[in-house]
C-alpha cells in the first residue's frame, strides 16, 4: 500500500499553529508525576485520586491535540501489505485470511478444511519484535542507561512500538500499520464508563492501571526530553500520552513469552499475524521451535474453510480479559472471583491453624478465587476453609494425633471431611461470605440485565456491566453451592452416618486421578494468589510436533 505516516500539527480556532511552551508542559508533567507518585489514596478515596490524576491528563492531551502519529486510511487497508510481508518473511500464509468477525472484530478466516492439531502457522523469529530487537535498536544507548526499561519488558516493547512507527524504514512497518489506532481497554474509557465499574472487583485494578500508565508516562517524557541518550529518539519532538497509551495497550492486548535464540532465557515479544487470532474455550497450542527458530501453532479443533480460527489466551477471569486485553468472554470456563480470607492473628487458635496450613503449604492469610463452575471452590481453599473452622480438639489430632503428616494430605479432599461439624461450619460461612459481598453492589442481577437491554448502552458501559454481572452470578452460585452443601452435611450429621476415614493406602489412589477435588493438598502447585503476590503461570508446557520439544504459550495479559 506504502501509506505513509502524517504527524498532524495542532491548529488553534483562528487556524494559526497553536505553540506549548516547552516550560509549560514540563511543569503539567512534573505536577502529573508527582500526583501518581504520591503515597496510596486512603481507603474510599481510590476514584477521587483517579479524577485528579485523569484532569491532569486530559489538560496534558488538550494541549498535545493534533500533534500524535496516525496513518492515512483505515487498520484493513494494511493487511494486504501484512500477509504480504509475512509470506516474504518465511511465514505460512496459505491456510487462512484476515476477515471481520463483526463484535469479536479481526481475526483469522480458514481459506481451506484446517484437521484439529494440524500445524497451520508459523512466525519466524525475524518477524518478532522482542525486548532483544529493542536493545539493537535506536533504542538501545538508553535502554543501557535506564533501570525502568531493563526491569519492565512491556514498556521496553512500548517504546521499540514507538520508535519504529515514527521510522518510515522499519522492516516492521507492515505489522505497526495493521494494529489498531484505539483499544478497548479501561485505558481508552471514558470517565462515566469507568464508573460504571465502581463497586465491581475490578476496578482497583482499572484506576491502578490508570494510574501506573500516567506515572511511566511523566517518567519518560522527562527522559526523552533530557537524557542524552535519548538525543537520537523519533520520539523527542512528539511524544503524546495517546501515543504511550496506543504503545502500552498494543503491548498489553499481544505481548508474549518466548526463549532467547539460545534458549538460556524467556524474553517478551509480539507475534505478528498470530496475534489476529481471536480468544476461545481449550487448551495452549501454540509454541516455540527453537529448532527451526519459530513460533508454530497448531489447530485448536477442526475448521471448515470460511470458519474463523481461534487459539487460547490462557485461563483468564473475565476482569482479566478487560482490563488487559479489553474484551469480555460470555462462555469463560476459567472465570472467577477473588476473596481474601486470613486466619486473624489475634485469634486464640492462630498458632495451631497456622501451623497446620504451613504444613499443607498454604498462607494464612491468602487471596483466593470462587469459580463459575461447580464446585465453586478449589482443593486449595477447601483446605483452608476445614482449617480455619477447625476447633482447637480437631487441630491438635492434625498437628499431634496419631497419622497427623497423612491426614494434612487429606485436606484439600471433598472425600475425608474432617468431622461433620467442620464441613457444616465452612460451609455455612462460604454460604455467607458470598452473601454479603453480593451486598456490596449498588444494583442486582436483575437490574443489570434490564441495563443490558438498552439499546443506546456504549460498548465499553455494556462490558463494564456484564462484568458487574458476571462477579455476581459466581457469588450467588458460591451461595446456592454452600447452602445446598450445609444442608448436606447438616443431614449426615442428624442421621448419625460414620465419617469417612482415611487409609495410607489411599495415597496410591489420590496421586493418580485427574479430578481437582480428590487430589492431595500437597502434591498440587498452590493455584491461589498470596496476598500482595502475582500469580506467575508455568509457560513450558512442551506441545509436541513430530519429535521436536517447543515452548507452550499464551496470549499474555500482564499489566504495568
């Protein structure tokens, strides 16, 4: 297409040319640095923190109007010249198109019957804009000298995004042009759509994302306007903050993990053409080669020509997917809920319970998930649960009794309570628990389906809601799923039957299933987060093709 790029230039109301004093945006942007670098809002005080930080902005992009890197035409004009480039680059081309999918946007199209596991795309590695290809670039003397972009490979990524759109001779070009000019991320939502997210999970991540995006920006402005490393950067005579946030949400939305040319290392990257494909239901199937030294994916399922072709992300929330690739997923299998729960540490028994978790190798004060499906509660927080309604009798014969090293193995099982009374009483309070944080949204479930029907709803104030409906449909199936489990127990109890008991020879059996809720507490990965933890997720899953081991990935979804 060879489009070039245009760098519009801010006009005033009389037509004259509008000049920002260099001194005037310097002072907005050291005064936006030093907000979002002010200690953490008190609590409550989360959204006025955010309005603040937000007016700030938008006074920063009033007087930065005009002045961003856009394309002639439209993202579509570009994919001839994407598929083009690819196939010229050693990628396989021949199996699919890009094609519109109406609400779920560009994706890939099978142009022919594609078999499930059949290997149908392939990136070479030169197609790949890495956190390496960065260091080698214009880039690179200030990478050396800056601690922020060796520590944050995603904005390292952001900032090679940059450099090479403003380069009219990046071989990667051809990729940049194809992306989208916006986003769907809360980073592009209007104030009155992120409010519809207070009350919601979410939210605190969305005004912290906020928040961090305006905080690296002020950083790098000043950098890019002072160090002298920063000299030869594209980006020193226009850098908007709705060029970072276009870079940031480009990064965010595509970013993945791959293995240094190497292999010694994981790096972070962006796969052109692989990422067209759109999110569904299934399993990681995509990996690196390092053989051949490309990424490769293989069919989720079976596709018929014309059929769109899907891949998975990974195992999302829902709050995941919006706020860091900006979509919500209607059938998420993987959705959920977080809860905190602690054992208090002025609680007379906290010692022993605490004890008795360590062994299972589980915090006593932790950030878990109520899941969309049934039961609704790991093996992870059914042992924490039986825990911390454990009285001091049942600790000591956990921590002294007779057999007291299997039994811990036990409790992550739905199939050896602990005594009837202590399921009945975890049971009650996830009954409960789940109760009350449904009552801390200003509107039901009904009412947010009534929203929902509204035809005039923007697309970002309809995702904001149907995540504000979906937290509460997992709580009030938490709910249901307690009550009805109280009312269980509460019948083993009145009819007197015996307490199922654990054997030794019983391990044999718990190590060789595959189901969740029977497996030893001990011999799973703990799947919760810690509290004031990320949950880092195992990325080698070595997919097999023919006798060559890859590296399993996932469409990433780290925030700033």
């Amino acid at each position: 297409m060879g489009k070039k790029s245009r760098v519009k230039i801010q006009k005033s109301s009389s037509g004259a040319s509008t000049v920002v004093s260099p001194k005037e945006m310097m002072n907005l942007i050291s005064e936006l640095l030093q907000k979002c670098s002010s200690a953490a809002p008190s609590a409550g005080k989360e959204w006025e923190e955010y309005i603040q930080i937000r007016g700030l902005v938008d006074k920063i992009r009033k007087k930065q109007k005009g002045m961003s890197v856009v394309f002639d035409g439209s993202r579509k004009d570009y994919f001839p010249d994407l598929l083009s480039w690819a196939q010229e680059s050693g990628a396989s081309c021949d199996s699919f198109t890009v094609a519109n999918f109406g609400t779920e946007g560009y994706g890939l199209r099978a142009t022919r019957d594609i078999k499930a596991e059949e290997l149908f795309l392939w990136i070479p590695r030169k197609m790949l804009m890495t956190v390496e290809s960065a260091q080698n670039s214009v880039l690179g003397p200030l990478y050396s000298q800056d601690r922020i972009l060796q520590a944050m490979g995603n904005v390292t990524l952001a900032f090679h995004l940059l450099c090479e759109r403003a380069d009219p001779a990046s071989p990667w070009l051809p990729y940049i042009r194809s992306l989208p000019q916006e986003y769907d991320t809360p980073l592009f939502y209007q104030q009155e759509e992120v409010q519809v997210l207070l009350g919601t999970q979410a939210v605190q991540d969305v005004l912290s994302q906020y928040k961090n995006t305006a905080r690296q920006y002020a950083y790098f402005y000043k950098l890019v306007q002072t160090h002298p490393a920063a000299s030869q950067l594209p980006l020193k005579d226009s850098f908007t903050f709705d060029d970072y946030r276009w870079a940031v949400s480009s990064v965010m939305t595509r970013q993945n993990q791959i293995p240094t040319e190497d292999g010694s290392r994981i790096i972070l990257a962006l796969i052109p053409l692989w990422d067209m494909c759109n999110h569904t239901n299934g399993l990681i199937t995509t990996g690196y080669n390092l053989e051949d030294d490309r990424c490769e994916c293989v069919a989720l399922q079976d596709y018929k020509e014309n059929e769109q072709i899907y891949i998975f992300y990974g195992t999302r929330s829902n709050a995941e997917f919006v706020i860091h690739n900006g979509f919500f997923f209607q059938d998420n299998a993987h959705d959920r809920v977080k809860i905190k729960l602690g054992v208090s540490k002025s609680e007379r028994l906290y010692a022993m319970k605490a004890e008795v978790l360590a062994r299972a190798g589980i915090p006593a004060s932790c950030i878990f998930a109520l899941h969309s499906n049934e039961p609704p509660i790991s093996a992870q927080l059914l042992a924490f649960l039986r825990v911390f309604c454990m009285t001091e009798g049942e600790l000591k014969d956990y921590l002294l009794g007779d057999g007291a090293v299997n039994k811990i193995v036990t409790l992550g099982n739905s199939e050896f309570p602990v005594s009837w009374e202590n399921e009945i009483k975890l049971w009650t309070f996830l009954e409960t628990r789940a109760a009350l944080l449904l009552k801390t949204y200003k509107t039901t479930s009904q009412e947010d389906c009534t929203m929902l029907e509204k035809p005039d709803l923007s697309l970002h104030s309809r995702v904001a809601i149907q995540l504000r409906l979906a937290e509460k449909q997992i709580l009030e199936t938490a709910s249901a799923s307690g009550r009805a489990k109280r009312l269980h127990f509460e019948k083993k109890l009145e009819d007197g039957a015996p307490l199922p008991r654990y054997e030794e020879s019983d391990i044999a059996l718990l190590e060789n299933t595959d189901v969740d809720a029977k497996l030893p507490i001990i011999l799973r990965k703990l799947e919760e987060v810690e509290e004031g933890q990320e949950l880092q997720v195992e990325e080698h899953s070595h997919l097999l093709n023919g006798e060559k081991d890859v590296y399993g990935m996932e469409m990433e979804a780290n925030g700033d």
